[in-house]
C-alpha cells in the first residue's frame, strides 16, 4: 500500500521495541462483538481510480463545455491560474490551523492580508479569517448581533436574503428561543421600506438586508440600516456575489455594522457548491464578539513583525458551551486563494470584473426583455443577475432542461426552492427563473441563448 | 526586495537548515501602475445602469501589483510554514496524515470543479452518483443506516447530530434538557450541545481516563438527550466498556454520539453501529485524508442509525429504481439546512478517492495508525509522564510533570520540537491532563521517522535537564522567534491600513 512507509521487517522490529506480538494484541480493549471488517470492493490502483472519478466528471454538464448561465449564489467567474496552482505547494495544503506561530508565518500573514482585503471591500474596520459559506456566516452574523443586543429575540430577515441562506438561519435558531420575522419585497424587487420598518421593534437585535439580492436587484444598505438604528438592532449586511463589491456601494459606507456572505466570486471553483468561502466584517467596536478565526499582528522575541491568532478566548476550545460559536476551521485554503485572486486584481481588476459582468448582463437583460413572450418581473436595478418570467403554459424547470440538453445551462428555476407542489401548475413562480452573467460570457453565447429562448417559445 | 537568511549561528541549536524570512505585507509590495490581471475586451455596449447613490468609488488601498511579485510573495510566504510533506506533523487529535495527489487533480476535473450546484438533475447526474456513493461507504464503514454529507466541518456535523437527536425526543414527545460530555472532550462538543439548545453536564473521567460506568448511571436520568463521547477519547484510549455504557445511555432513553475525529484508530476494523452508537460525525479532512489547507477547508458527514433517518438535514441524495439519483427535500421532519448546496463536495471528492485506493483493505490505516502511536510511546514513557497508563490507539498523551521540575512547560517542549524539525504535538487539550502533549503521529509516517521523532524528544528531555533556559528560548531556528501571542491580544491590529 503506496501510503503506508512501514516495511513488514520494520513493523515487526516495532511490534519488538513495543513488546506485542502482533497488531492485533494492540486492538485489545477493543471488543470482539464490535469488530467487523466493511464489505467493501478490492483496492484501486491510481489509474483506476482516475478512470472512476473521471467517469463520474463527465456526467456533469460544467461552465467549459456549456453556455453558462447559472448563479443563485455561485458565480462562474474567473480564477487566475496561479490562485489555483499555489495551492498545490505543499507547504499551503499540507499544513493545518496556525496553532504554533513560529512555523506557521505563512498561513498567518496570508490571513492577515485576506482579513485587509475583506475590510477593504466591505468598507468595515475587522474581519475574520473566513468561515465555512455565506449561509452560516449569516447564522453567525445574527447570533453575534443577538449577543451585542444582550437580550433581544428578533430577527428582522428580507425575503430577498438567499433561500437557503433563509434555510439554514431557521435551523440554526429553532432551538435558541430566537424569532424571525421576513419582510416581504416590493414591486420592484427590492425589500419593502415600509413592511421592513413595520416589522422592526424593540425586541429586534438584527435586520438582515442581502444585496443584490436573491433576485439579483440592488437594494440600498441604508435602507436597512436606518429602520435598525430606529429600534437600536444591529445592521447586517449580507453579500452573496462578491464581485459586486467592486462596484457597489459597501456595506460599511450604508451604514451596515456586520457584514457578511459569500466570497467564492473571488478566486474560488464554483466547485458543485463547496467548498466555498464564507465571510464576516463588522465595526471596531465589536471586535472582540466577532466569531470564528482572527489573525493579529503581534513582534516576535526579537521585536520582529510576526502574526498569530488571537482573541482566542472567544473560542470553543477555551470557552466550551460558553464560546461565541462552536466553529472550529475556517475555509484556509480558500481564504488563500481568494487573497491571492484578490491581489492580483487589485484595486483596477475587481472593478473591472465587477464593470463587464454588470454590463454583460444588462445586453443580456435587454435581449431576454425583447424576446417575445418573456417578460422582467422586476423594475429595480440589477447588477449581474435577475429574475425572468417564461410566457404562459412554459414551465421553467422544463425549459431550462431542454436548453441543458443542448448545452446552454440558461438559468435557475424558482421551483428549486419551493416546495412545488405548494406552487399552483401555471403559478408566475413556476414560470420564473434567475440569469446570471459575468466577464466568463461572450456576447455569442448571451445570442445564442437569446435564440434559443425564442425557438423554445415558438 | 532581498529575502534576509538567518546565519546559522550555532551548529548546537539549528537543527534545520536557514529559513527565508521578513517578507512584507502584499499590500507593501504594491505599486502604482502595476497590473496583475487581464481581461478580454468587452464585446457588448459598456453599460452603468445602477444609480450613482448606490455605487462606488475606487477600493482605496487595494493593490496594483504584477503576476511575478505574486508568485514570488506566495512562494516565499510558503516557506515560512511547516507542513506534512517536510516531516511528522504529530500534532494530537488533528490526523496530519499524507494527502494523496491524484485526489487534488481529481476534484479539478471540471465535471467538479467547474460544475455548479444548480444545474438541472438531468446533467448533474454524476455528482449525485458520487455523493449516493459516498454516503453508502461511509454507512458501511460506520455500521450506520443513513449519512448526510451536508455539514461543512465536524463542528457542523456534531450540531447536525445533536439537532437530529432533539427533533427525535420532541417528536417522541420530550426534548429533553441536558447533553452529558465527558471531562476529556473536545471544546466543540460542549458548544455544539449548547447551540442545539442544551445544557452541559460533564461526566467526571476515571482513574483509567475513560467513562466511570456508576458516574455515567447516576448522571443518564430522564433529562439526558445524549451522551457526546469521543470513540477513542482524547487520551486515544478505547471506551473498552463501550456496550455497557450504550445500554446504560439507551435504557434512560438516551441516544450515543460518537465524535468521530478519532475514527482514524478504528476504521475498516470496527463498527460504531456495532457499538450502539446512534448518530455520529466523521472528519474528511482526518481519517480520509483530504488535505488541511492550513485550517480548512473540512469537511463533516455524519452517520445515523435508522430511527434518526428522518431527521437528516435536507435535502437527501436518492436513487430511483431506474438508476437515476435526484435530491428529495420532501423530508418534513427534517432538521433543515446547515448550510447551503450539498455540503463540501471537492472534500467527497477526494475522500472517495483515498478510500477507492484502500478499498476492502482500509483497516491497515488503523492498524498502521495504532502501531505507530504504540512505538512512539514505547520509544518515550521512559522519560516523559503518562498520566492515564491505559493502553494507546492512535495517539498517546503525554504531560510535562517530569520536565516541570526543571522549570520546563509543554509548550517550551513544542517550540524545541521546531528546532529539531517537527511539528509540535497538540499541547491545549485534554484540559483532564495539565501539560499535555498529545502525539498522533498517525499511520503514513515510518519507523525511520518514528526514531528521529523519538530520538529528537529524548534529546529535549536531557536538554530539559542541562539546558533549561535554551529549551525554554526556544525555538531558534524557525523564521521568527518566540512570537508574543499575549500582546497580540493586548493591542489589536487585525488588518494592514493603507
């Protein structure tokens, strides 16, 4: 076996220096009765597993071999080579949480700047190390606005917030004495002002905007920000496509004090939906309630720049059931490549990323818009996502199964993410599906998919 | 734009050859004009349609940097780390063990990499064979009905777990109010448990380190949802007392979480089904080898017995009669969602891999796994302290009570283990032993690095002796000196300011 260095004389000259005579005599405290070797296939060699997995690949219809429309949460966009293959060095993939400063420098700069790069973006003061994906980065973000507000129970969420973001906040708060409370979206697309500040009172800790939103409709932070301050809660800020940033106002200038979401958009695979790369920033003054891990700048013995992890205390394995969170990683790797794809786009390449995904799906929105028989039901301003309506009697689902057979993946249907049969057969929703666009896109496939809208209506 | 080389100023102290070191921030390494990227021009009109009120300006601070300064920085900044392929990584409790290559280019294809998680069942038809896959093996390998590879991490996978298990008590009428943890547990336990709403009671470990069966039968009342118990414990002893301690939990009406981050010590030679265990998580990134990353991304599926399936988080990969696999989030009494899509999908990728390349013969990882720790202890209990002298699986746990007498901690010990060339062992847990060193060296190290190991702390026991202060300077030879993590929480700086 190619992983296992001992040699049979090694392993007996070990059995010798521990005085056993064999490996089993080492499995003795463990019980006959519990003992059963799995049914499991003989070894594959490396070719043949190369041949498996690949054999699986290939049943997937991916971004290189298709027109590629899909977003919902996961972007197509580009990752630079180089973000990808440095995590092939080993001394990125084979390390571990930088527990021990002094020969972990590496991973703990790399954060360090991966913190800035966050701060920056989101025009908030401190941000962790990363966290696992934009759903549980809301569950921590309402749960550290639950623990500024000592005592409040509300959570005041737009229904434009992700659905499974929405999801996941459910589980996690179903046994925590916690409420939420969903505000409904205008005509527009965008949360409603006036449902958000009706819904908002002095049991509320948090009110939790994501913008652009699920829908793909830009909503303004400040909205969301000026009904938290009304009643004392905390503004959350949730992102969940990230090179939107560049582009958009940030949540720390509409007055967000936390925000946080998904940053695969920004040197991360869209990988099947993981891993990807979770994010929370907030204002200073609540540093020390932030969760997850943070890097610090700190000297060494000789007075020498050198970083480690800090506020540790907050942590699980120091504060056990009293910890801010039980998280325990974060996303290393991902946070490496996404600092790396980051630096590399600066400050001029994330604008103009963000510029051309904007401007590819405002063509796009207005070729969709055109075509006869499909219809925008949103009137607000999108950044590179939004929301179509097929003609009457055109199931979503159905036709967007068709253009997958022909290898244009033109959209995600609503009815994902609904219990469908609570959805009447010719319901708007069931009829309704997102587009995404980014600098992936030429202008012939956004034709080509425009085409075959049409074909399909005919 | 020089790397300064630290001289090797005492052939005594440098164990290791001379790091590079001192290199600046990226955002240092910035300027202006400099461009990094490229893009195609655009082929569609250029268009702004968003109001001025809701744009923004230029990312002050954010880099202009080129491609070459990138490679070189995140070369050098490599450097300064330590990692599994430049020797034994022991560090307790975390399974550093090799991560196989073809498993990386294999999560890259672009049927994975580039494939996203809502297109249309119709063309995701190998994903969903691969997680079906998966979660088959791991029942398998668990003895369990069902798993769901949803979690993100262990951590996830245990509040998985502990919300599965309340949704059955309420469902059985009764949520119950308490999760019985033992003493030697991992933090994450305590804090899940209290994030699925419970209280924590500990459970007082025994003179062996393991579960006092009369302590246990007197905490499991009619309160208790669940006993969290790591299999082996953090001592890397075996609960040799397993079935009792099942039926206790069980007769109260109880479920048994087994904390899987262990499992290296046992998988392919035992089943946690066969030992009453209920409802358990396991950790990709440990016991099926896919890679760190330098603290994620993990990776947590978790198996339940049958009366927990319909709890599991949604939705769930199925197969159809006809072959065919789909998502059922028809699931009405499930858990929910802890996250978004499927879960950590790269991490099933590669951990399909590793276990292909085992196959039937899996238990040799445990096998290797727990000779190991065995020839290390042999090598060391001479000279280093055990406080539990139960016999070892996978790991060994050490403390410092005989080098304390001179003065010497087990974290001076861990930062010594730098000079000589290893990565420390884990030194912050179990909190049941004071200066613990707990050294999982797991099974792809071999016995010539077992010796070096060994050789190495046997030397820093007599430097322990002769040389306190040096030991406890240490390290020497590492990129940075001892780095001062208590003023690092003193004054914050979190991040660099333009």
């Amino acid at each position: 076996m190619k992983f296992l260095p001992n040699s049979d004389a090694e392993r007996r000259d070990m059995l010798a220096a521990i005085g056993a005579s064999s490996i089993e005599d080492l499995f003795a405290t463990v019980p006959s009765a519990v003992r059963q070797a799995p049914d499991l296939p003989d070894p594959l060699s490396e070719i043949e597993i190369r041949r498996f997995l690949g054999g699986l690949a290939s049943k997937n219809a991916n971004a290189r071999d298709t027109a590629f429309f899909l977003g919902g949460g996961v972007y197509n966009h580009y990752v630079s080579a180089i973000a990808d293959q440095m995590l092939y060095r080993a001394e990125w993939l084979t390390a571990y949480t930088p527990y021990q400063p002094e020969v972990s420098q590496g991973t703990l700069q790399s954060i360090f700047e991966f913190q800035t790069h966050v701060c920056l973006l989101t025009g908030l003061e401190v941000a962790n190390a990363s966290l696992y994906e934009g759903a549980s980065a809301l569950v921590e973000a309402l749960l550290m606005a639950e623990r500024l507000s000592k005592g409040r129970k509300r959570a005041v969420l737009s229904a434009g917030i992700h659905p499974e973001y929405r999801e996941t906040v459910r589980s996690y708060f179903a046994n925590l004495g916690l409420e939420i409370v969903e505000v409904p979206l205008g005509a527009d697309g965008a949360t409603d002002p006036r449902a958000l500040g009706a819904a908002v009172d002095a049991t509320t800790f948090a009110v939790a905007v994501q913008s652009p939103n699920f829908y793909g409709v830009i909503e303004d932070w400040a909205v969301g920000s000026a009904a938290a301050k009304t009643a004392g809660a905390a503004s959350v800020a949730v992102v969940a496509e990230a090179a939107s940033l560049a582009m958009l106002k940030p949540p720390g200038e509409g007055g967000a004090d936390i925000a946080c979401g998904e940053l695969q958009s920004l040197g991360v695979p869209m990988h099947l939906g993981g891993p990807l790369l979770g994010f929370l920033a907030c204002r200073i003054e609540h540093q020390r309630q932030i969760p997850g891990r943070l890097v610090g700048e700190t000297l060494d013995a000789e007075g020498r720049r050198a970083f480690c992890l800090t506020l540790s205390t907050r942590e699980q394995h120091i504060r056990r059931e009293k910890a801010t969170s039980n998280i325990c990683t974060n996303q290393g790797l991902m946070a490496l490549a996404s600092n790396i794809h980051m630096s590399l786009l600066g400050k001029k390449g994330m604008r103009e990323v963000a510029q051309q995904s904007h401007a590819k799906a405002e063509y796009l929105k207005g070729r969709i818009a055109a075509t006869p028989g499909y219809r925008l039901p949103f009137s607000g301003p999108t950044f590179n996502e939004f929301l179509v309506e097929a003609p009457p009697g055109v199931d979503a689902a159905a036709l967007l199964d068709r253009l997958a057979a022909r290898k244009i993946l033109a959209g995600i249907p609503l009815s994902r993410f609904f219990d469908s049969r609570a959805l009447p057969a010719d319901s708007a929703d069931r009829r309704r599906f997102l587009v995404a666009a980014t600098e992936m896109n030429t202008r012939g496939e956004m034709d080509h998919l425009v085409a075959a809208l049409s074909e399909v209506r005919a | 734009m020089s790397v300064e080389i630290e001289e090797k100023t005492d052939a005594a102290l440098n164990a290791r050859r001379p790091e590079p070191r001192a290199e600046p921030l990226v955002f240092e390494r910035s300027g202006e004009g400099k461009v990094g990227y490229s893009l195609p021009p655009l082929d569609v009109p250029p268009a702004v349609a968003i109001p001025e009120g809701l744009r923004r300006g230029e990312i002050a601070g954010e880099t202009e940097i080129t491609e070459v300064e990138i490679a070189r920085h995140f070369t050098r900044l490599s450097r300064l780390n330590f990692s599994i392929d430049q020797g034994l990584y022991p560090l307790g409790s975390c399974t550093m063990k090799h991560n196989p290559r073809t498993n990386e280019e294999m999560a890259r294809l672009p049927g994975f990499a580039a494939a996203h998680p809502l297109a249309p069942e119709s063309v995701s038809q190998g994903a969903l064979e691969l997680a079906w896959k998966l979660e088959r093996i791991l029942a398998e390998l668990t003895g369990l009905a069902r798993v769901t590879l949803q979690p993100s991490a262990g951590a996830q996978g245990e509040l998985a777990g502990i919300l599965m298990v309340r949704k059955a008590l309420e469902k059985s009428g009764r949520a119950r109010t308490t999760v019985l943890i033992p003493d030697s547990a991992h933090g994450t336990n305590p804090a899940s448990a209290h994030f699925a709403g419970y209280k924590v009671r500990e459970l007082k470990s025994n003179a062996r380190g393991t579960i006092d069966l009369a302590t246990l039968e007197a905490a499991m009342t009619e309160d208790v949802a669940a006993l969290m118990l790591t299999v082996p414990n953090t001592l890397g002893v075996f609960e040799d007392r397993i079935l009792d301690i099942a039926r206790i939990v069980h007769e109260k009406g109880g479920y048994l979480y087994c904390d899987g981050a262990n499992f290296n010590a046992f998988v392919g030679v035992a089943k946690p089904g066969l030992m009453g265990v209920d409802v358990m998580h396991m950790n990709l990134h440990k016991t099926f080898s896919t890679p760190h990353g330098g603290g994620g991304p993990g990776s947590g599926p978790v198996a339940v017995a049958e009366r927990l399936a319909p709890f599991l988080p949604r939705p769930t990969v199925e197969r159809r009669e006809d072959g065919t696999y789909y998502l059922d989030a028809d699931r009405p009494d499930s858990i929910g969602r802890l996250r978004t899509f499927l879960g950590n999908f790269g991490m099933f990728v590669r951990a399909l891999a590793y276990i292909a390349a085992y196959g039937n013969r899996i238990g040799e990882v445990a096998r290797g796994a727990v000779l190991n720790a065995n020839y290390i202890r042999a090598g060391l209990s001479d000279l280093y302290h055990l406080k539990y002298d139960a016999p070892s699986m996978h790991e060994v746990v050490f403390s410092d009570k005989k080098q304390t007498e001179h003065g010497v901690s087990n974290m001076d010990i861990a930062k010594r283990l730098m000079d000589y060339g290893f990565h420390p062992p884990t030194v912050s847990f179990p909190l049941i032993v004071h200066g613990a060193l707990m050294i999982e060296p797991t099974e792809t190290e071999g016995k010539v690095g077992l010796d070096a190991f060994i050789h190495a702390m046997r030397e820093i026991a007599r430097e322990c002796a002769e040389a306190p202060d040096m030991v406890r300077a240490a390290p020497h030879s590492t990129p940075v000196k001892r780095v001062d993590e208590v003023g690092a929480a003193k004054k914050l700086t979190l991040r660099w300011r333009p």
